[in-house]
C-alpha cells in the first residue's frame, strides 16, 4: 500500500450516471441448484432492477442562500443550482496518504451523520474508485471531482447506484459479493444520513481518491489499498479488537511479495494464489504490484480471496476490480479455520452469476430487437392505412 499527477484540463462534462442496462422483473431471482457448491447471491443483485431503477421525485435539498447567487460569488460546491451544469465551481484535490484520507472519511461521515454505520461511507469510497471515467495519469480527476462534488445528495446516491449496476454487468460475482457496500443505496434516506454521503464524497474527493483510482493504467490504481484505510478508520478500535481485525501494514506486504517472487520463482502463466485470510486484499495488492515490475500480466494467473468478515470481503471485490487482478480473480465470505479451501465454491459462484447475468444480456437485446420490429410494423400499419 505505498502512497500524483496532474495534467491537462478536460473541459468536457463528465457523465455523472454511467451507461447500464436494466435487467428485466423477472430474472430478478436467479437459484442454484447446489447450494453446497454455489454461494446464494446478495439481497442486493438478487433484486437490480430496485438497484438500478429512478429514484422517485424528492423535494429539492436545501439552496444556499440566494445572496450568493445574486452576488456571483458563490463557492459551495454541493450548492443544489450548480447541479447538472458543465461549470462547477473548482474544487480542490490533493493526493493525500491512504491514512488521511481514510481519517478524513471517517471524520467528515461522523461529524455530519452520528451514525455508527460503516456500509454507507465505505460504500462512498468504494463507488468513486469504481467511477467509470478512467483517464491516462488521472488528468481528468480534478474536473471530475469538481462535477461530483457539485451534485445534491440525492443524486449523488442514485450516481452510486448506477456505478454499482454497470460494474455488476461487467463482474456479478464479485459486485454480488460487494453488495453489503451498496444496500444502502436502495434504501429511502433521511437527511442525516443523505448529509453524510455529502460529506464523506467532498472529503474522500479533497484526499484525491480519484487521484488514486481514477489512472487508465491499474498499475497506477494498484498503488495504494484505499478500502483497507478507509474500512480501519471507520471502525472503532474496540470493533477491530473483538473481530481481531489488524489489516498488515502495506510496507510489510510489499517486503513479502518481493521477497516471495524473486526472480524467476514465478511463471509467467498458470500460477495459482489463495490468501486465506485476505482482509481487503492487501496482500495481493504488493503481489500484483511486484508481478507488473516484473512484466508478468496478473490476467495469467488465478487469485483467490477469502475473508470472514462480509464489509472486508466487500471491499476486497472492489479492489480486485480496481486493481484488474484479472478474470480469474474471486472473493469468497467464509471461514478459513472452519470450511476450509473455498476455491471451488467461490469460482461455482462465478460461474453462476455470469450465467444469471449472461441471460439477463440475451433477453434484454430480445425486448430491444421486438420493441424495433413492433415500431416498424407500426410505421408500416399506419402509411397503409393513410
């Protein structure tokens, strides 16, 4: 987990929602026969279309006093009338530590929520870094960042759902494991708590979290574990003692994957990696690292997380997107001392979420291809009937 670039301007508009598709009603509910060797998917993807669907009209989130407007000299970047426009007032970024940021997080969600809730600003933290919008040396993170910053709570919330939806269709198995970080999205806010989303993206976006996940190149991305720092802070110390959570100091895990893959220790292929007790993958963050100095692609080889608690588990799957540990990368919940190898349930998982999603693709283009042929059979009726 070591701990900055910035570069042209992108005048452009940011998209705030990212293109997805809407799974149909009735392949909501997706059962495996096996429940032995196939994990049951999460409340959450179980049920995308509530994920995915429009929020329903709110009553606008307060204006900052309209003084400010009519004097021109308005910088409250979550002010509701700078929504939707393609010029934000700037918004500082910087790339702070993984520490900092994590501590600003945990700060910012505290003093403005109360709440002892952990899913909903690791959730925050979780779908910036998954933000779509990936540019070459994270040049585009700061326009980005100022567009996000702008937006009210509401549409920040329903922003974040749709970076889980499109995530989901392309990785369900992993996105059904990081469900526990996005529930909250579904969910019909009260104004603390919308208060709290607010707060927790102006400062995970001040400690430049797209700074850090916002790279086109994952071995940018993979520099630092910022869901290790950002789920730690979160958690009271007395919580991380009684769950016996420590998450390994990134200096640690970088001295071990280089002392462990020493030159010509690993193949460039065929390798297979299990960490039994992943926590939020640390470990195979300073691996994956190592194997790329090494020009060794991490897509060759098979990656295998398993952790007991659901929100480290969680945010482990983000980070394996995140870092793009590869199409044979799989985050499994469970217990290590008690079950066992989980490999084999967590890739029956795999394959039954990219089947559950694969049909959902194949009836999605049906509806579309005779939503087109009734349209033209239409047009055609009514020249005939003219």
């Amino acid at each position: 987990m070591a701990d900055g670039r910035s570069g042209h301007t992108d005048h452009r508009r940011p998209a705030l929602i990212p293109q997805r598709t809407t799974p149909p009603r009735h392949l909501d509910q997706h059962h495996t026969k096996d429940s032995t060797t196939a994990m049951p998917q999460s409340d959450l993807a179980a049920r995308l279309t509530a994920a995915l669907r429009s929020t329903q009209p709110q009553q606008p989130d307060p204006a900052p006093p309209a003084a400010d407007h009519d004097s021109g000299n308005c910088s409250n970047p979550g002010c509701i009338k700078h929504a939707g426009v393609s010029n934000p007032p700037r918004f500082l970024i910087s790339r702070r530590s993984g520490a900092d940021l994590g501590e600003s997080v945990a700060d910012a969600w505290y003093r403005a929520c109360g709440s002892s809730r952990m899913d909903i600003p690791a959730g925050v933290v979780a779908a910036l870094a998954l933000w779509p919008t990936k540019t070459r040396g994270a040049t585009g993170a700061r326009d980005l960042s100022s567009f996000i910053a702008a937006q009210p709570p509401r549409v920040l919330v329903q922003g974040y759902a749709e970076v889980y939806a499109s995530t989901w269709m392309r990785r369900p198995e992993l996105m059904d494991t990081a469900a526990p970080l996005f529930r909250w999205t579904e969910e019909d806010l009260g104004s603390q708590e919308l208060r709290g989303v607010a707060a927790v993206t102006q400062a995970a976006l001040r400690a430049g979290v797209l700074l850090y996940t916002g790279d086109s190149d994952p071995y940018f991305r993979s520099d630092i574990d910022l869901m290790s720092w950002t789920i730690t802070n979160l958690r009271h110390h007395s919580s991380r003692k009684g769950l016996g959570e420590y998450h390994t100091p990134p200096e640690i895990t970088d001295l071990m994957a280089r002392m462990l893959l020493d030159p010509g220790t690993v193949r460039a292929s065929g390798e297979s990696f299990n960490e039994p007790t992943a926590g939020t993958g640390g470990m195979f963050r300073s691996m994956v690292q190592a194997l790329r100095e090494r020009d060794v692609d991490p897509h060759k080889h098979t990656w295998v997380m398993q952790e007991l608690n659901p929100i480290a588990a969680a945010g482990a799957a983000v980070n394996t997107m995140v870092w793009d540990l590869g199409p044979k990368a799989v985050v499994v919940v469970g217990d290590t001392l008690a079950e066992g190898d989980l490999s084999r349930q967590a890739f029956a998982h795999q394959r039954a979420m990219q089947a559950h999603r694969d049909s959902i693709r194949k009836i999605a283009a049906f509806t579309a291809a005779t939503s087109s042929a009734n349209r033209l059979l239409n047009s055609v009726t009514s020249e005939r009937a003219a």
